[in-house]
C-alpha cells in the first residue's frame, strides 16, 4: 500500500472514499462539519434522524452526498472526543479500515489524523495511523495453497494534516512509519511460519537475506564448531538433542559515529521448544513455534531501522536454536559452563531460553556496548502477571527501563517494570554448580531475569519478556510482531 499525506478541504478530494469522524453524542468532527456544509446539511439530517451515535465501533457508509467529488463518505464513530486517548485512537483507524475494506474502493482520503488525540501532535498521529493501517491489513497465507482474491484491494491511503505548514514533517513521519510496518510485517511472517520451515537455518538465510538489500548492515553467522571454539556450552546444550544445527547471528548496522558505542539488541530464536526432556504436556504445544519471536523482533528491528536509514550504530545478536528431546539431548541435573565461566546446573530442560541468552550475552561484551536489550518469550509467568497486554520489563539501570517505558506508551506497545531485587537471587541457588537455571514457582519472571543479570554485570542492560504479547492466541492466531514498534522507537529516540 501507498501512503501520503494531503492537506486541502473534503468537498474538494477526488477519491473512492473519504473518512470522518462522529463524536459522541451525535457529534460532528471538524471534517465532518465540512461535508456538512458543502453538502446542505446532509450529515447532520441524518445524524438528527439516529443513524450513527459517534460510539467507537459505530461505522456508516454513505453514497452519493451532495457537493461532494468523491463516490463514497464513511463516517466513523470517534467516542467522547474529551476522552480519546492513544488507545481509542488506533482502535478506531482500525474499524475505519475493516468498514473501508468492505467497500471496495481503490484509494481513500482519511481525516481522522485530524482527530484530537490528548498529549499527541500531527506526526504522532499520522505515524500511529500508518502503522495500525497496515497492522490491520496483514494477513499470513503463505501456506494457503489457494489465492482467493478480493475483487478490489485498497492501494492507495491519503491521510490528511490541517494545514500545509505540516506537510512536510507529516511526510517524514509516514515514511519513518512505513519503516517501521516492514519491520512488523518481517517479525510477523518469521514468527508465524511453522518449525518445520523457520529453522535456525532460516533466521540465518533470512538475516543474510537483509545484508543483501540494505548496505548499511552487515550480517555474520556463527557455525556450532565456531560456538565451541567460544565456549558457548550453555547454548550449544539447548540444540545437542536437535538435528538441527545451532546458529548465531550478528547483525550489524552502522548508521552513527565511526567509534560511537552501540545499542545491542539480542533476541531468543527458540524456533520449537518442545521443553526437551522435560517435555511440555501436548495442548497448544504447537504455539512454541512462536518461541523464536524474540529473534524475530530483533531481525525485524533491524529491517526497519535499516530501512529508515537510522543515525545510530546497532548490533543484532540471535542465538538460534531447537529445543528437542533425544538421546542426545541435555537430562535434568547436567552441568554447562557457560562461555562466562559460570557453571548452570539444568534443572529443567524447558527453563531454555536462558541457556542460550546468557552466552549471548557475554558474547555482546565485545561490541562494548552502550546498552543491551534482550527480548524474549521467556516465562509462562509473564503471561499469569500481565496477561497480553504489557511486555514485561526487568533492567539494571534504571534510566534505561525508563527509556524503554516510554518508548513503550509513544508507540503504544507498552512494558511494564517488574523488580529485580537482590533477594530473589537466592531463588537459584545449587548445590552443585553456581548456580541453577530454574527458581522454584514463586515470580518466575522475575528469577529468569535474575539468571540474565549475572551475565549482565559489564553493561547496561534490559530484559523485555514478551510471552504475552508476541502472538496471539486462538481462532486469530497470530504473531503482533511486538515489540517491533517499541525497539524501533527507542533507538530513534537515542539517534535524536
Ligand atoms: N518458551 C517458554 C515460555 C513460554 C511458555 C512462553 C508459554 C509463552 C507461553 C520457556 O522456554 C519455558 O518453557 N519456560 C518455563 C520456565 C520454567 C521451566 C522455569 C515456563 O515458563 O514454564
Ligand atoms: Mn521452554
Ligand atoms: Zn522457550
């Protein structure tokens, strides 16, 4: 889909479809005020006679309106405009596109980036509306083996500004947005491919497969044998029961200073876990297809900030890996030494994500890094305390939890902080090793996040538990592509 942005009255746009909004109760928007008074009042005739309230979900769609150069006007319920917020706002971009698919038209002009959104400006809502458009948009059917067509498809999107003054950091805004969906779309497509295609062989194919089309990266996959050479023993006894060779993938973008310090994102690329020996029982095991959703994230990332061609250097490490019983395979009670030099004892052979982190992790050490964010669908816990909603946030640097956080709200993809006090630590306590790599039932995010920090302790560094929010669950399967939009808004917020 083609975006751009437009500013110019409604009665005077040459389009398939306009779209405005109606407040509650029975309420014109500014655009919609327009219409009205070019068409002789034909909005407020019907909105007189009850025909929409302005609820958010409501939707009408008219034809032939008077005074008007377009074929069709959508109205679309806005809510209290007191009280629209972010969320309100992308919910309702999101049944304007449903209701405009329905109707066949080729292009649209919107004007619900005019809405007043509390605490938001021109670009935040045109970013925000570019990308819920095509969030709303995405469908995943490469397994399908019939293309059934819709007869029309929306190729082209207008969204409008008020005034010409905002034209041209209104352009800026969509194609930054128009970045960042490609991102979401390539997390998206990663995630939702099934384990027997998404192998660790694939992330690598895949991440290489961006070095070629963006010249700003540089792409670099670590062989098993490489691992061994490191000692990376933890995460090489994660993939020892799969047939399916481990792989660690580094990707580099160099869009800063020569010798400025970057950000590393490293990202879990479990691409089955079916919990190896400690295996998982079989309902709904099929969705550990999605446990590589963090390295999804990070490729993602990278696409998107590759593409907008971002002033900030980036590293995107993906340790890559299947997670499978075999004889091969790791048993309860085996003890690693990690590429750190600390020994785990495995407790639990589906406590994995961890094992492979944490050698990525020290291998981050060589970038000397300015900061490190690792995401993760790491607990099953995350899920019980947030739900689907937040992705759950661990740090050792405070003003970096921060920056997340607010990267979070801005690009409404939100975390929220859980604590990672020193008194949870003991939680991994072993007689054997170390340390443990599980902590009993108690805040079981919380002592996975534990476990990270101690590979942590050179850098500033986050912990992004996605298990909530990745993908979601049901007859809408799906992966979100979460926290694509956070990452991507944080390091354009470092670049300034
Ligand atoms: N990939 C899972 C976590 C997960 C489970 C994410 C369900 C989303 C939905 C992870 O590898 C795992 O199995 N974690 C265990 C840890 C436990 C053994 C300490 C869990 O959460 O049960
Ligand atoms: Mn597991
Ligand atoms: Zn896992």
């Amino acid at each position: 889909m083609e975006f751009s942005i437009k500013s110019g009255s409604p009665e005077k746009q040459r389009t398939a479809c306009i779209i405005v909004g109606i407040h509650e109760p029975r309420k014109l928007s500014a655009a919609a005020k327009s219409i009205d008074a070019a068409s002789k009042k034909a909005l407020s005739n019907l909105i007189r006679r009850g025909d929409i309230e302005g609820k958010i979900g409501q939707s009408l769609l008219l034809h032939n309106v008077p005074g008007m150069l377009c074929d069709r006007v959508l109205l679309v319920g806005c809510g209290r405009e007191r009280d629209l917020d972010e969320l309100q706002y992308c919910k309702i971009i999101e049944n304007s596109i449903k209701a405009l698919n329905t109707t066949g038209s080729s292009d649209a002009v919107s004007y619900l980036s005019e809405l007043n959104v509390k605490g938001r400006d021109h670009n935040w809502k045109i970013s925000l509306g570019v990308e819920t458009i095509n969030h709303v948009l995405y469908q995943f059917k490469e397994f399908k083996s019939k293309n059934k067509r819709p007869r029309k498809t929306l190729k082209k999107f207008i969204l409008t500004v008020p005034s010409r003054r905002e034209l041209t950091s209104g352009d800026q805004a969509a194609k930054i947005a128009v970045s960042v969906s490609k991102g979401v779309k390539l997390s998206r497509d990663l995630g939702n491919r099934p384990a027997n295609i998404c192998t660790p062989t694939h992330l690598a194919t895949q991440a290489q497969q961006l070095a070629k089309t963006y010249k700003s990266l540089k792409v670099k996959v670590l062989e098993e044998a490489a691992m061994k050479k490191l000692e990376m023993n933890s995460l090489l006894s994660v993939s020892q029961g799969s047939a399916e060779p481990a792989k660690l993938i580094v990707m580099e973008h160099n869009g800063g200073k020569k010798n400025a310090k970057p950000i590393v994102l490293v990202g879990k690329g479990v691409t089955f876990d079916t919990g190896g020996i400690s295996i998982k029982p079989s309902p709904a095991m099929d969705e550990m297809k999605y446990d590589m959703c963090g390295a999804a994230s990070v490729i993602g990332t990278m696409c998107a900030i590759a593409d907008m061609g971002l002033a900030l250097n980036v590293v995107g490490v993906v340790p890559a890996v299947e997670n499978m019983p075999s004889s091969t395979a790791t048993k309860p009670g085996d003890i690693f030494t990690t590429m750190s030099g600390q020994t785990i004892e495995v407790l639990n052979t589906d406590a994995e994500g961890r094992l492979i982190l944490c050698d990525a992790l020290t291998y981050s050490e060589r970038f000397n890094p300015e900061a490190v964010v690792d995401i993760a669908t790491l607990t099953g816990a995350c899920v019980m305390a947030l739900g689907s909603h937040a992705t759950g946030l661990l740090s050792n640097h405070n003003p970096l939890a921060k920056d997340l956080l607010h990267a979070g709200e801005t690009s409404c993809d939100r975390a929220w902080q859980l604590p990672l006090w020193d008194e949870y630590q003991q939680q991994l306590d072993s007689p054997f090793a170390d340390f443990a790599n599980i902590g009993g039932r108690e805040a079981g995010t919380i002592t996975a996040a534990c476990f990270l920090s101690r590979f942590a302790k050179k850098f500033h560094w986050a912990h992004l538990d996605i298990a909530g929010t990745a993908w979601n669950s049901g007859k809408n399967k799906c992966a979100t592509g979460r926290p694509v939009p956070l990452l991507t808004r944080f390091l354009l917020d470092r670049a300034g």
